[in-house]
C-alpha cells in the first residue's frame, strides 16, 4: 500500500493546462467534418463532462478527447486542432461550446472547429470573478480566468508559508509543472460562488470576488512522512463545510465584521478502520442533490460520505484493480469514474459497469 500512496503522488502530478484569446489553429481539413468514429474510449481516461446537448466527452491521458452522442464515438486529436492529446479537464459554457485543457493550452470547440486561446497578463494581476467565468489551472504554471471573450493570466497572493507550516515549503519538481508551492492542482466553486484554489504545497485559497482567504493547515502541506498529496478537489457538504481533498478535516467559514474566517473540523472520525491501509485524500469529488459526497482515491476505490457514514466500494477489472483519477455524475444523476488503466465505469448505486459503447 505504501509503494501505491507514492505511485498516487507521481502519476497525478500531471493534471491539468491552459493557454486565452481566441487564435484559430491550423484545422484545414479537406473533408466537412472533422474527427475519426472509433469503437471504444481509451483505457487511460482522466476527465469527463456531459454538455448542455446531452454528449458525453471523455478527456485521455495521451490520446486525445472522445465525443459520445449515445451512438457513435468520435475521437478529435491533435490532427483535428487539437493544441495537445494530452486531456487534462473539459468544461463548457452556456452556449454549448466546449473547452479542452491540454498541458499545451486550452482549445475552444464550438461544434465545427477548434481555436485555441491566448492569455492576456496583467502587470497589475487583476483579479475579478464573474457567474459565468470559467476558470483553468494550467498544468499547475498558472491561474486562468475566461470572461467568454478573453483569458487573463493571474497569480495568487504569496503567502509566509515558512511561518504557517515550520518548513522551507517546496513545489513538487515534476516535468511541466512549475516548481512552486503556489502551484495550483484543483480550482472549484461552493454553492456561494466563491472560487476556491488548492495548491501544491501552499494550502488551499477561497477567493469571493473581493479579497482572499487562505487556509494554512499542516495536512495541506507536505506531510511529515514527505509526502505532497496537494488539494485537488474541494467540495462542500449539506451543511455547508468545506472538504479539501482529503477525509481528515473539514472546514467551516463564518464572516464577522465584513472578515471572513475559517474554523477547522474534525472531518471523518480517525478510528475508521479503512484507513489503516489506505491514504486518507481524495483526488476527485463531488456533492450529491442530498449533499452527500462522492469520492475517489488513485488505489483506493470509491467513497461515499452521507455526514454520519462512511462507504468504500473497490473497483476492479477481472483481477486487475481500477486506478481511479475522476468522479462526474451527468444531467440524469448517474455516476461516472475516470481511470489511469481500465477506461470509463459507470456506477448506478449499487453496482459497478465497465462502459462499453458498443452495448448502450
């Protein structure tokens, strides 16, 4: 289990990318449509989204981003317009575009062709915060906020991480990631509309539109035993506390006198026998309508906290266990699971599908 807990820290330390302004790439193609139908995903499957028109999208490791409309599958890749196959997240917006971060930029897809954007970075670093903003985290170099027109470069504000932890905190040295604590691994929003940022080795952020709140434990450093899990998922439960990648604490924020605060939680109660063989963060994550939490771990399978109860399903593959990256649940509810060598699994609650396209 320990050899798994350090083959979950080197493998992810690779999601995510970026790059704004619209600039159209080179996609002449010969032909009225771009793509190639494929019978199956790939095994490797890191992000996954559902788009305003019911298609399913499906972001791979090395090999491109899969479109399913429920019938056939259509893989785009670099030959199609792609800036990179490397899929690291896919989001889109309101009028039905879909974007695509690479650790080579993000692409924009509008139902025809990709363009890539262009950062625009301010001397000043401006920060603003929109309803309709998306937000990207580029290979952990850079924050990237898209107002539907431009993308602006930002960086979050440094912090006396020497004083908050009692070490001289470190970035993770990974190829293509920037070496910095600042680093950042997962960008989510609460039911508020705060946006929240969590870092390598520099804790966590909450950014309200005005002014920051940073939250400074030890667990969202590197760990005694030199381990740097990072926060990559931030989710907030039914009662409104914050989760920050791991089952440990949990975090409730209070404003008194126009200052926003934090107070830390016991999050999941530490005699849980589970975690004694498996590591006690999670990569993914979500909250349920009940306000129930969904989560995976790399080694670990799937989890499900309900406030009182803990749950863990294990996820295999025949003999081979399913190494999870991603959790999503789509417009209908139903729960998808991401992995770093099995493919896409679905999950109805009770049990566990392999996704096969040529069977739904």
């Amino acid at each position: 289990m320990i050899q798994k807990q350090f083959l979950l820290l080197a493998v992810l330390s690779i999601f995510t990318a970026c790059k704004g302004q619209e600039k159209h790439l080179s996609i002449t193609n010969n032909q009225s449509k771009i793509g190639k139908t494929v019978l199956n995903l790939d095994q490797e499957i890191w992000s996954i989204y559902q788009d305003k028109n019911k298609n399913y999208w499906f972001g791979s490791k090395n090999n491109g981003v899969f479109q399913y409309d429920g019938k056939n599958i259509i893989k785009y890749t670099e030959e199609d317009g792609l800036i990179d196959n490397s899929i690291r997240e896919i989001q889109g917006d309101s009028l039905g575009n879909i974007y695509i971060g690479t650790p080579e930029g993000v692409c924009k897809y509008d139902g025809t062709t990709f363009t890539t954007l262009q950062p625009i970075v301010s001397s000043t670093n401006e920060w603003r915060s929109e309803p309709n903003d998306l937000w990207f985290n580029c290979n952990g170099n850079h924050i990237y906020r898209y107002d539907g027109k431009n993308l602006y470069e930002l960086l979050l504000p440094e912090q006396d991480l020497k004083k908050a932890f009692g070490i001289d905190t470190k970035g993770v040295p990974f190829e293509g990631m920037n070496n910095s604590p600042y680093a950042v691994y997962g960008i989510d929003k609460d039911k508020k509309g705060n946006v929240w940022f969590g870092t390598v080795t520099a804790g966590a952020f909450r950014y309200d539109g005005k002014s920051f709140l940073w939250i400074s434990e030890k667990e969202l450093s590197t760990l005694p035993d030199g381990r740097v899990p990072g926060v990559r998922s931030i989710i907030e439960d039914k009662d409104g506390n914050i989760w920050l990648s791991n089952f440990i604490s949990k975090y409730r924020i209070t404003e008194n006198d126009s200052v926003v605060h934090y107070e830390k939680m016991m999050g999941v109660s530490p005699s849980e026998e589970i975690f004694q063989t498996r590591i006690p963060y999670f990569i993914s994550g979500f909250s349920d309508n009940n306000g129930d939490l969904w989560m995976v771990t790399y080694a670990g399978g799937l989890w499900k906290y309900d406030g009182s109860k803990l749950l863990n399903w294990e996820v295999d593959n025949g003999e081979t266990e399913v190494l999870l990256i991603s959790i999503y649940q789509d417009n209908k509810g139903m729960i998808w699971l991401g992995s770093d060598n099995a493919g896409v699994f679905i999950f109805d609650g009770d049990s566990f599908e392999k996704f096969d396209a040529r069977k739904h």
